[in-house]
C-alpha cells in the first residue's frame, strides 16, 4: 500500500512539474543555450590597431572597452533582442548567444556589431563642369562666386577637370596605402579628403569620392547634430533613414544648406560614402538619407533598420572583429 501512494505521488508531483514549466514557456520565459540550442558570436577589439591609427588615446582602454559593449548591448535591444545580453569576455573580447528560434539572422547581428557608426555630411567634389542645375534652373550659387568652387585646385594640381583627375587617383592610391598598413590616412590637403563608396565593385579609382573638409569645425557635421532616427518611405516608395536636426545645430546647418543649394550633399556612414542628394533648399531641421537603389526592398530595409540603430545608439572608436560563429545544439533536451 505504501508504495502504490509513493508512486502516486511521484506521478502528481511529475504532472504538476511538468504544468508549471508549460505555464513559465507560455509567460516567456525562455530556456537556455543548453536547453534550445542557438548560436554564440564572438568579437575582439584591436586596441593596438585602434591606437595606432589615432581613433583612441594610449593608456584609455578599459574605459573604451567598457564604452564600446555598453554601446553593443543598447543596439542589440534597439534591434529586437532585448532578451539577449553581451558578455565581456577578459579584457578585449565579448559575446552574444543567440536564440536558436530567432528570426534576425546571424549576419545582420554581426553587421549591426561591427558598424563603427561615424556620419559625415559633406559636399561632393567634381570639376566645376560636372555640377548639374539648381531645381529651379540655376546655377549654384556657389559656382558664381570664382573664389568659392569647391574644387579649387591643390598644390601640384591645377583647378581644371584635368588636374582633378590626377588629384583623385593621387589621393585614392595614398589612402590604399594607409588603409593597407594600418596607418591613418592623413589627406594631402586638409580641404579634401577622399572616402571609398559603400556600393563598389572592385577598388579602382571610380569606387572611391573626393568629399569637401570644411576649414571651421563647426561646419564639419556629423552624428552628434541629429536626433531621432527613423524608418520611413521615400517618394518613391524605397526604404529611407529620416531625422531631426537637434535645435542647437539647426541655425548653422541652415547657413550651411543655404550656402550649398545645389550641390551634391555626401552622406558618409561607417567611413564610407552612401549616397550624395542635390541640396534642393535650405535644410534646417530635418534630412533625409536615402540608401542604394535597384536592391530587393528587403535587403534595403534591412539596411534602413541597422542605420537607424546604429545611428540612435552613437558611434563606436574601435571597430569590433568577428572571432568566431558556433552553432550550439540542444544537448541537455536531446539527452533528457
């Protein structure tokens, strides 16, 4: 007799575990790696090469270590994973474990991780020839004034279409070989500097864009003049990036616009330029970044999404590495 009530209460309390694991799945709460399997990245930070290259100060690479997983972890929430944490792993490494039932696909996570996040807003450089119209007709004023185009020439390279093209393919093969041996790329003349393109297909000089450094900083825009990066459509129904201009910025980036109608305005993301949109008027208080086109809508929304994560998160001074990409299996349920 007492072991058929053993029994049976061995059966109950079975029954009422099993009821009350269905009922903490049903509330969310998720199993583990061990239990569901998923997959875990794992990143490294090159502190050397980041001091090297100046994005970083000797001595500061705890604080930049600590700063750069705490910007992680807010765009891996930002992304729809906020149930996903970064783990610091010894005093350069992190990583993030995935959930096997996860819909965002591991190659998006790590493009979301390693976007250093830098934006540039700048004018496009060409001989003065190649500038097209204003909306209205006109030529730009700033191509009325002999004093102010902004190809001017450089020391050795006259202002003509001529002595621009041997300025570009000059200026890209020096930044080629900075990029190569890891050393900073210290333009020619400090009025332009040149960037490669985000879409390109090889690495000739074509792939690569002559932006406009503007002599007074506080025309040197980038990431810190916007707030509230969105999602939206564009007129022609594409995927874009929309934000605000924080009030602060508004009345310079105004004067700026203003003196630019016309001009192509480069927009510079990860170091690489994206696109160049003709300043059509005055901008004061919003700009929109428009992204490559002739691209599956999803693959461009799918950028849209990370640009404006990254961009609401802020820009990281190390560019994370990808170490390594281990898909675990469910191996306590498969023994269970």
């Amino acid at each position: 007799m007492e072991q058929i009530n053993l029994k049976s209460r061995w059966i109950i309390t079975g029954l009422v575990t099993l009821v009350l694991l269905a009922s903490l799945l049903a509330q969310g709460i998720r199993l583990g790696q061990d239990l569901e399997g998923g997959t875990t990245l794992r990143f490294s930070l090159d502190l050397e090469l980041a001091e090297k290259t100046g994005r970083i100060e000797q001595g500061n690479r705890e604080k930049v270590v600590n700063e750069t997983i705490k910007v992680i972890d807010q765009r891996i929430n930002k992304y729809g994973l906020a149930e996903t944490t970064v783990l610091p792993i010894g005093d350069r490494k992190f990583e993030i474990s995935l959930p096997a039932d996860s819909e965002i696909d591991t190659d998006s996570i790590v493009d979301l991780v390693t976007a250093l996040g830098d934006l540039k807003f700048r004018v496009t450089v060409k001989p003065k020839s190649e500038y097209g119209m204003t909306k209205d007709g006109d030529t730009p004023p700033r191509l009325l004034q002999p004093g102010d185009y902004p190809w001017a020439g450089a020391e050795g390279f006259p202002s003509t279409p001529q002595g621009f093209d041997d300025f570009k393919k000059a200026e890209v093969e020096k930044f080629k070989v900075a990029r190569d041996s890891d050393t900073p790329y210290i333009p020619t003349d400090p009025r332009y500097f040149v960037v490669p393109k985000q879409e390109r297909d090889n690495d000739g000089v074509e792939d690569y864009v002559v932006l406009e450094e503007p002599a007074e900083k506080i025309y040197q825009f980038d990431g810190r003049i916007l707030k509230n990066p969105v999602v939206s459509q564009g007129e022609a129904g594409q995927p874009v990036v929309l934000y605000n201009v924080k009030t602060d910025f508004q009345k310079v980036f105004g004067d700026w616009t203003e003196r630019n109608v016309g001009l192509p305005m480069a927009i510079v993301l990860n170091e690489e330029y994206y696109s160049d949109p003709v300043i059509q008027s005055k901008l004061t208080d919003n700009v929109q970044i428009t992204l490559g086109s002739g691209r599956p809508y999803s693959e461009v929304m799918k950028e849209a999404e990370q640009i404006a994560t990254v961009l609401q998160t802020g820009s990281l001074k190390v560019r994370p590495q990808l170490e390594s990409r281990n898909k675990i299996g469910a191996r306590l349920a498969g023994e269970s």
